[in-house]
C-alpha cells in the first residue's frame, strides 16, 4: 500500500497547488481535471484490492422488499425497450467457447437463486428488493467462458453498456436477475433480465441486456464516460 500511498499524496499536493493556480473555477482547468481523472483511476485500483469473492453485500427478510422499486433511468418508463421474447437472442462474444445465442426460455431455464439485497444509487437514494435470476457464474460455466480474463462488457437494447471484472461477474450473489418480486421483470425494470450486483452501486447494473462478452480489455461503461469511477464498488 506504500505506493498507492504515495501516489495519493502527490495527487493531493497536486491538487492543492491547482487549486492556489486557479482559484474558484477549478472545473475548466485541464490540469485539474487530469489529477482528479488520477484520482478516479485510483480510487478503481484500491477498490478492486480489496475486492473479495466471500465478502457478501448485506441481506434482508424478505418483508424488507419493496413490492413497487423505484424507476431509474435517464429516460422516462414509456421509452423503456419492449423485447419481444419470441425474437430475442442473447448474443455472446469475446474469450467463451460457445458463442450459440441464447433465447429467453433456454436463460429462464438456468438454475436460479433469490436475494434481498440493497439497491443503492449515486443519487443518493437505496431501496430493498428481492430479486431472482441465475448466477452470473454458473452461465459463464456453462458457455465455456474463460474465467482467467479479466472482464466481462455488456451490451443493452437502450443503448447502455457497462462492464465489470471477472471476480465481481464471479461473485455468488452476482445474478441475472429474471424476477422482481417472485413476478417475471417487467419491462421498464429491464426485461428480459438485468444484470443485478449488490457489490455496485446501481448503474454497474445493466438493463435490457443483449450481448455478453468475456475481455482481457477493460470494457467502456456509459456512466464512466461521463466521469463516474469504473470499479464503483466494495
């Protein structure tokens, strides 16, 4: 941790120097926007080194759940994508053996698991909801991807895409979450399923997804390139 120390402090005397440069306005000032782009790249390496597969998100009774969980998103329910479970396939890419795509009843077929985790957002709001889906896990199993890569992106029908490492994809209470509520995933919440990981925060978790793919090449992610911390996570 020594170095990761260190480079803290030369960031924060950065920082600070910036800041006696530049007065006020600190946000037009490229300078300032590299040390805090440094920043966030360190904040991704000691979250990801403490990172760890047994530690668990906390779990509620079920009573805790929230029957009616709250919409999210930068677009309005009525635009949410309607995916047709007769056309729709899950397309596979990358380091996976069988890149076969998957329909909708072969992924609701899959051994499936239940959670009452916490859903918390970068707004600053959370909500407890029971959520039912297969593990991330055994589905990467069971296409042969290649778990010694380092990623796995997603792709989504609204135009969202996001990425995570491969020990939060193998995480055991990383899902694809097919249920809200003990009902099938309603459509503005991201059928046919979303990818739910209660070890990130809200918007690591992927709606309406269409492709998965396994990388050794970090995956982009919508709100990263808008300035959000990639890892985004315990």
């Amino acid at each position: 941790m020594t170095l990761i120390r260190r480079e803290a402090l030369r960031a924060g005397f950065s920082l600070g120097a910036l800041t006696l440069l530049a007065g006020c306005d600190l946000s037009d000032h490229d300078a300032v926007q590299n040390v805090l782009a440094r920043f966030s790249r360190w904040n991704d390496r000691v979250q990801a080194a403490l990172f760890s597969r047994s530690r668990l998100a906390p779990t509620f009774p079920e009573v805790m759940a929230v029957k009616e969980f709250r919409y999210n998103a930068w677009y309005g329910p009525d635009k949410a994508p309607r995916l047709n479970p007769a056309d729709y396939r899950l397309q596979l890419a990358g380091r996976i053996e069988n890149k076969r795509p998957w329909t909708v009843e072969e992924l609701y077929a899959l051994p499936q698991v239940s959670q009452v985790t916490r859903h918390v957002c970068v707004e600053g709001w959370s909500m407890i909801g029971k959520w039912s889906g297969a593990p991330l896990r055994t589905f990467l199993e069971r296409i042969g991807a290649d778990t010694t890569a380092r990623y796995v992106g997603f792709e989504c029908a609204d135009g969202y895409y996001e990425g995570i490492d491969m020990p939060t994809a193998l995480h055991p209470q990383t899902i694809m979450a097919y249920r809200l509520s003990d009902e099938i995933l309603p459509a503005k919440y991201g059928y046919p399923f979303k990818i739910r990981i209660p070890t990130k925060l809200g918007f690591k978790n992927p709606k309406f997804v269409t492709a998965i793919y396994v990388t050794d090449k970090q995956p982009r992610g919508y709100w990263t390139d808008r300035g959000y911390n990639w890892f985004s996570g315990i």
